[in-house]
C-alpha cells in the first residue's frame, strides 16, 4: 500500500470519529472503519478509570461481538491484565503499540491517554500494521482518547442535568403539594370560621342582655385573632414558597396612612393610649405601588405597638425625599412607642420567622412570631426595607423605608392640606346609608353548598332587602340562571356536583348574546391563583371568606348600584 494511499485511509478513520457526544455509536463506528480499512479481523476498546481501571475487561465497544472467545483474543488476555497493559503502554516510544503475536493472528495494543485501550486484531495471513502506519496512527489514538473523555464528560454533564430536573421536578411537586395542603387548610377552615364570625356579628345586631354582648364580643375577637395567625401563616407559605404578588397601583400614600390609623385608633383608646399620626403637606398625591401589602405592613407594625405599649403613646411618622431617580420618592414611616422595649441581644432575631424577642413575650402577649418576618420579606419585595431602633424597658421605633413611582395624577385634585399632627381615635361608621328613596333591593343567585353559610349570607342578604335564589351547587346555579331573572350572582368555589369555576363558565356560554350578569365568587379560596382562576373562568371580582358585612354591601352595590334598605 502506497504511502498516499495508507495517509488517505486515516483521514478516512479520523473522520469517522466526528464529533458524536455518544461514547457507544461514535466508537462502534470507529471500529467498523477501522477493522475495513486497516483488514482487521477484530476490535475492541476498554475504558479504564484513567491510570487505575478495574481488573476485569470493562469493554465499551467489541467487534465481532464474540471476540472475547477468539482464541488469539482470550490468550492475549492471559499475559495481562488492563490495568498492567496501560502501564506498559505509557512506557513505548513514541506511542507505539504493544504487538503480540498469537495463534493465527497479531494482536495490536494502542494506548487511549486517560480513558483506556485499543485492542486491533489482524490475520497473520495479512500482517502487522507496517511501522509508518503504527507511527502515524499515535495522533489518531489521541484524538480518539480525546473525544472519548469529551463523550463522557458530555455524559456527565447530561446526567448531572436531569439529575437535576428530576430533583427540582420533584421539588416543585413537593412545594405544589405543599401549597394545595395549605390551600385546601385555609378553605377548611375558613368555612367554619365564616359562620362563626357572620352569625356572632347577626347575633350582635339583636336585643342582648349586656353579659350576652360581652361574651359575643369576646367570641368575634377571639375568631379575628385566629383569622389573623391563619393569615400570616398563608401569607409566609406564600413568602416560602415564592408566590407572593406584589401590585403596582396608582394610590394615595396620605389616605391610606389614615383609613389604617383610622382602623386601630379604637383599639389604641380602648386601651388607654394616644395614636398620633404626622403626615406633611409635601407627600406625593399618587404613587405607584401595592397599597395593601403597604397597609398589612403598617397595620402590623402598629398592632405590635399597641400590643407591647402598656402606657404611653405611639406616634405613626411619614416623611417624602428625593431618590437618586427623579420618578421616584423615598418614602419613611416611622411608627414609634413608649412600650417595654427590645433587649439589644435581641434585636438582630426579631426578623426571623416564629421568633419573639423572649418566649415569655409569647405567653404574655400571643402572637406566632411571623408577622414581623413576614413584613419585612414584603418589602423587600417591594424593593423596600425595614429597621428598627430599641431600648428595654423605653420603648421603640420602627423604620419602614420604600421607594415609590410618583404617578402624575390624571385629574386636577384639591390642593393639600396643611401639615397635620392629629389624634386618631374614631368609632364611627366611615359609609353614610343612601337616602331611603334612593334604596332598592337587587336579584340575587346565591350559589352555596355549605347550610351555616348558605343561612348566613341569605339572612345578610335579605335584612338588606335583597331578593335571593339559592342554588346548592354549581348544576343547579346554570340550571336556574337567566340572563334577564339576576342581577348579581354569588358563587363558591368549592362544591359537590359542579364547582364554581365550571358554573361560571357555562353561564356565560348561556348568556351569548344577552346582557352580562355580574358573578362574584364568595369563596375560603384566598390564594392569588384562586382569584386569577376565577377572573379567567369569567367572574368579575373575588370576595374572601370569612364575609365582612360590610365589604358584601360594597361589592353588592359595586355590581348593582343598588344599597341595603
């Protein structure tokens, strides 16, 4: 064979090696090549774990497939072993092969540098490679130990890769499991805890004796208080879990400063302290963010005030100044007590979840530890921060510091009033009732399954003047609606025979063509995807369980326009 032509040949054998990221097919290839150009008789190629391999043949590729019985193969074997051949190998000049000559046959040993051997089977008939063909088969040797260790680094990385999908696969079923568990919790008991606050504030409404008001009180703050733990401990599954949404609305920094003051300043007086709030002229009129994760945080902040405040006052601070970014403000509000302080040991551990600053504060004051924790992981959210300042036994001050988008207001507003210090105690009503001639009662399809909520919202309901249908389940919701018959449909969720979601959607393939009946779910599924189903299935709005009286009357005449008589 001409020198031309042998040069040709491992061209040939170089490319077929390629550039296959599959160990097996691109070494069978090789071979078969190899056996086809060279007049081979048999192949193999061993993979070794670099320079210590296993003592017995770890063949990845073998042609014919029962070479290991060829007797010129077998007797090769007996005068080594893998390992000592590698070993023996890396001693040749110039990565020459290892020749023996067997019965019937030449046996060629190649050394593939940190991945193994190659085993080469010629007939004596045919010969020992010549020595050229030795010699400049070296460099093709390297390319195959080469693209064989990129095969298996590719192998690694492959198994490494859905190694990790089934672990995240599996982390994600484990948290989605997680977050039904929670949500199918809170819907339990939410039911329940619906009745229980909707028939004490029916009961509150009636002739009582005082000891009879003062026991349903005390039922109706102890149900709020459980609402509350069952609140944030939803809200940190959501934290958790990473599935808590946060808003960019336009709204108005000063009332809601005020309407959340407004809210706690019974609970301040009742207990003997000033609330005082400090809101300058010069806050921005609208800002863009999530008013009611704002307001949680205030809320919470305040109620550990008054909570941990035995005299004294607790005075709500709100300063603007101006972000390095023109469209933005830095809003600080500093809500600040006369309490019994945070011990100074203490202070880095009341951000973390279930902590309190002492387990007697637990005993003494309640609370699940979360709602400090939770506050400060929502703003963060919110691109936001907290802090807070402390001395035992002098009280506190927490600092709630958050940049918020200046929203240009669409419509002139009345100038802003002077800079304010003002008390905040209120026990009245906010909503003035409509002029009697102006009350009307609304049709509404009340869907419900659960008989406590079902007497609960129709006794609301009816008290108001309403007119009220009630279907037990979502199949008997579509069968009795009428495009012309309501004005408003309340509809649950969760339902034997027909769920909500379902319900919904066939009424409003009922009503193509018709005007559009306003549905409202009225539901314990309190989760931001159980709203986004409900909008996506065709309801306008989401009213959570446990119902406030008052919140049902707004979304009823929201939908209607029609109030309570």
């Amino acid at each position: 064979m001409s020198l031309s032509a042998e040069t040709a040949l491992l061209y040939e054998l170089a490319l077929a090696i390629g550039d296959s990221t599959e160990l097996e097919p691109m070494l069978r290839r090789f071979l078969v090549d190899m056996l086809r150009l060279l007049d081979g008789s048999g192949g193999a190629i061993l993979q070794l774990q670099g320079q210590e391999g296993v003592e017995s043949d770890p063949i990845v590729c073998m042609l014919p497939r029962n070479l290991a019985r060829h007797p010129c193969y077998s007797a090769f074997w007996k005068h080594w072993s893998p390992t000592t051949l590698y070993e023996a190998l890396a001693q040749q000049p110039d990565e020459l092969p290892l020749i023996s000559l067997q019965d019937g046959c030449a046996v060629h040993a190649f050394r593939l540098t940190d991945f193994g051997l190659l085993i080469f089977l010629r007939r004596c008939d045919v010969g020992v490679l010549p020595s050229h063909v030795q010699l400049a088969f070296a460099p093709l040797a390297r390319k195959l130990a080469n693209a064989s260790r990129a095969c298996l680094f590719e192998g690694k990385m492959r198994r490494a890769e859905a190694e990790m999908r089934r672990a995240l696969d599996l982390a994600e079923a484990a948290n989605a499991a997680k977050s039904q568990f929670i949500a199918n919790m809170s819907h339990e008991i939410r039911t329940p805890m619906n009745g229980i606050l909707g028939m004490t504030e029916l009961a509150l409404d009636t002739e009582l004796t005082p000891t009879q008001r003062e026991y349903l009180n005390i039922v109706k703050s102890s149900a709020e208080t459980l609402l509350t733990i069952l609140n944030d401990i939803l809200d940190f599954a959501r934290l958790d879990a990473g599935k808590m949404h946060i808003e960019a609305i336009p709204f108005d920094l000063s009332d809601l400063v005020a309407e959340t003051l407004k809210a706690i300043g019974i609970r301040a007086r009742n207990k003997g302290l000033e609330l005082v709030c400090d809101l300058p002229a010069d806050l921005p009129r609208q800002s863009l963010g999530d008013p009611g994760r704002l307001r949680q945080v205030l809320m919470n902040l305040c109620d550990n005030a008054i909570k941990f405040t035995p005299t004294g006052e607790i005075e709500v601070k709100v300063r603007s100044s101006p972000n390095r970014d023109p469209q933005l403000d830095d809003i600080q509000i500093t809500v600040r007590d006369t309490g019994i302080g945070i011990p100074a040991a203490k202070l880095a551990e009341i951000f973390e979840a279930f902590s309190q600053a002492d387990a007697t504060i637990t005993r003494q004051f309640g609370g699940t530890g979360l709602g400090l924790s939770i506050s400060a992981r929502l703003l963060e959210l919110m691109g936001g921060q907290i802090r807070v300042e402390s001395r035992e036994g002098q009280g506190s001050a927490f600092d709630l510091i958050l940049p918020l988008a200046r929203v240009e207001p669409s419509a002139p507003s009345p100038p802003p009033s002077r800079h304010k210090r003002a008390l905040v105690v209120d026990d009245h009503p906010t909503q003035t009732p409509p002029p009697q001639d102006e009350r009307q009662g609304a049709r509404i399809l009340l869907v419900e399954d659960n008989p406590v909520n079902q007497q609960l919202a129709r006794k609301l309901l009816e008290r108001w003047g309403h007119e009220v249908t009630l279907a037990e389940n979502g199949k008997i919701a579509v069968e009795l609606f009428d495009p012309s018959a309501f004005d408003l449909v309340l509809m649950d969720m969760q339902m034997p025979v027909m769920d909500g979601i379902e319900a919904t959607r066939r009424i409003r393939d009922k009503e193509q063509g018709s005007a559009r009946t306003p549905i409202v779910a009225m539901t314990a599924n309190v989760m931001a995807s159980d709203r986004a189903r409900c909008l996506e299935a065709g309801m306008d709005e989401h009213l959570p369980k446990p119902l406030r009286p008052k919140h049902l009357e707004e979304m009823i005449r929201r939908f209607t326009g029609q109030a309570a008589r």
